[in-house]
C-alpha cells in the first residue's frame, strides 16, 4: 500500500476521533490540496482526467480549485490508488438493474476511515443528546443483512452502527427478491414493533431505512390498520428516494405519516444523505427547511451547470462534495443532484433532469 496515502489516512483518521476537531477552513484547504497532490500522483486514471483539463497540483492554492469527478465516472474507470491485490471490498453505485453501477474500491485502511468517519457523524446527529443509551437502544433496519447485499454502501453503514453501537437488539428485515430489489418481511417488523412499546423506563429505539422502504411500511401498516408508540425517543433514519420502487410522496407527507403510525416525533425524523461513491454522510439539522450538513472533513459546493461557478445563498445548483475520507480514491465528487445553498449546508432539491435513476432504494446485489 502507497505510505503517502497511508499517512494521510492515519492523519485523518485521529482528527476525526478528536471531539474538538473543528477544522478550521485554512487547515481544510490545506489537507484538501495536499490529498489533491496524493491522489493525482498515485491515482492513474484521475490523473489522467486532469491532465486532460489542464490542471495540476502546483496550480491550485484553494480546495475550490480541485477538480472534480462527476459520479458517472465510477461507472467506467477504476477511480482508485489501489492495486487490485488490495481491493477487499467494492461497494456499487444504486440504479435500476439495467444500468452498470458505478464502483467505489476500499481496502482495510479506506474500510477504517470509512467507519470512522460515518459512526462519529452519525453518533453526533443521531445519538447525541437524546438519551439513548449505548448499547442498550434497540435497532430495527428496513435493509437485507450486509451478507445478502455485500456491495451496498448503505447496508455497511447499517452494520457498522451496529457493532459499533453493541446493540443489544437488532433486526435486519428486509429480504432481497429474485429480481435483486428489497423487500420487508412484515410479519418481523411488526413483531419488533410490538415489543418496543412506551413502557415505563423503556429505552428509545432506532429504525434505519430507504424513502421507499418506509412507504412500503406505512402502506401496510395502513391495509392491516396498525399503529404503534415506539418509546419516547425513539427515532427515526429516511434516506434515499422511490425511483419507481414505490409510490413517491412530499417529504412532509412521509413524515407525517411516520408521525400517525409509529408515534415518532417531527424533530426525531432525521433524513440521510450518502452516495457509494463517498466516505462521508450528511445529516438534516431537523429544521422545516431540512438543511443537510457535512461533518468538519467535508464541504459541499452548489454549482451552476450553466457557468460552472458557485451559486449564492438561495439559488439552486448541481451538488458538488469535497470528501477528505475518500483518501484512497477521488476527494472531489460532482453529483448529479440538486441542491439549494443555505449557509454552510444545502438543502436537496432532486435529481438532474438528465440523470439516470439511482437511490439507495434501488440497490441490487
């Protein structure tokens, strides 16, 4: 393995584990430009894509100038520093079954700062502050266990709460169809549900799912006119989108609908952005906006797709993430999502309306 990325991935590593790490702007620009040189030096094909456009290390001085990869590329070139003998898992890019996936490699080192990166971001904004006591909260997770969809990015964060967590309870129900799309199995969801009543004392509980999936849940609590009060709280994960996977619905209404049939709060919904291509997640801050924020070791850009420049605060944008984890591949990803600038975080629009289908829902095996 490359010692120059190692380094740096040790560097990262320990200030994500420091619970002061702030990192201010100049330090992030600096690390962001000294991972540029990393990448472009010992990553062939990103290199290449930047000799293409004229661009080179000792010509950036800020992290904005880094040039970035659309997600697409994933699709076709190998984005990575990493020899083939050093690839111990790939995680597949979301879309219909017709489309190639795009292919994030990682080895044990990426794997490391991967997990380090999504348990402390997840900690912060999930567990944090809300009573739940480690490990004794309970984990429902509307996903196929990681051993059926070994290549969902989605499902590994999944399993790495969990055992980072220890939780004393957790259950996997959804099952992978025969045409690769997930699935629940009602009756073990409606089984847990039942046993994580508001009893005196009981610990809050955490379930973890796709847009599609809790629809899925909702519509069939609804048919068998079934409704629970999970314990006071508890919370709730939404991510991804429908792609066609389920009826789609206005994020408000879902919510409301989690609200009516689980008897989770508002303010305990908290939606998640991620892409396979990326290291990092962003969280909601709960406000009625639903702005999404990165941890310190990231930073999002909204880009105008007509000048190729940043947007101002209130105007809408394609998103574009610098994610210092993805050490061993691209930092700078050029998303095909939309997204409306608010401060230092965003707020998610959609899809392009040129881009393929793709969500966390859609993922196959």
């Amino acid at each position: 393995m490359n010692q120059d990325l190692a380094r740096f991935a040790a560097q990262l590593r320990n200030l994500i584990a420091d619970p002061q790490s702030d990192i201010s702007p100049p330090q992030f620009s600096a690390l962001a430009l000294e991972l540029f040189g990393l990448q472009f030096k010992h990553n062939p094909a990103y290199r290449k894509i930047c000799e293409g456009r004229r661009v080179t290390p000792p010509t950036r001085s800020d992290w904005t100038q880094i040039p970035a990869v659309p997600a697409a590329v994933f699709k076709t070139l190998e984005m990575t520093s990493l020899a083939p003998a050093e690839r111990t898992a790939v995680f597949h890019s979301s879309g219909t079954t017709e489309q190639k996936p795009g292919r994030h490699f990682h080895s044990t080192s990426s794997l490391a700062v991967y997990k380090a990166s999504l348990w402390t971001w997840f900690q912060k904004n999930f567990l944090d502050g809300g009573g739940l006591r480690i490990p004794d909260c309970p984990l429902i997770v509307l996903t196929p266990p990681l051993a059926q969809v070994p290549h969902s990015s989605l499902v590994h964060m999944f399993e790495a709460v969990r055992q980072k967590m220890g939780a004393a309870e957790t259950a996997f129900v959804g099952q992978l169809a025969a045409d690769g799309s997930w699935t629940l199995d009602f009756a073990a969801v409606v089984d847990r549900l039942a046993s994580g009543g508001p009893t005196r004392g009981a610990q809050p509980w955490l379930l973890l799912g796709t847009a599609f999936s809790l629809v899925h849940l909702l519509d069939y609590l609804a048919d068998e006119r079934l409704h629970f009060i999970l314990p006071a709280g508890s919370r709730v994960m939404e991510t991804g989108g429908y792609k066609n996977r389920s009826r789609s619905m206005p994020k408000a209404e879902l919510h409301a609908l989690i609200t009516e049939r689980l008897g989770v709060s508002r303010e305990n919904i908290i939606c998640e952005y991620g892409m396979s291509e990326l290291s990092s997640q962003a969280y909601d801050t709960g406000s009625q906006a639903r702005v999404f924020r990165f941890p310190p070791w990231a930073r999002v850009q909204i880009i105008s797709p007509e000048t190729g420049r940043e947007v101002g605060e209130g105007e809408t944008g394609l998103i574009r993430i610098l994610d210092l984890a993805n050490v061993f591949s691209v930092a700078a990803i050029q998303t095909e999502d939309l997204g409306v600038l608010r401060g230092n975080g965003f707020e998610l629009v959609g899809r392009a309306s040129l881009a393929e289908p793709r969500g966390c829902s859609l993922m196959t095996a």
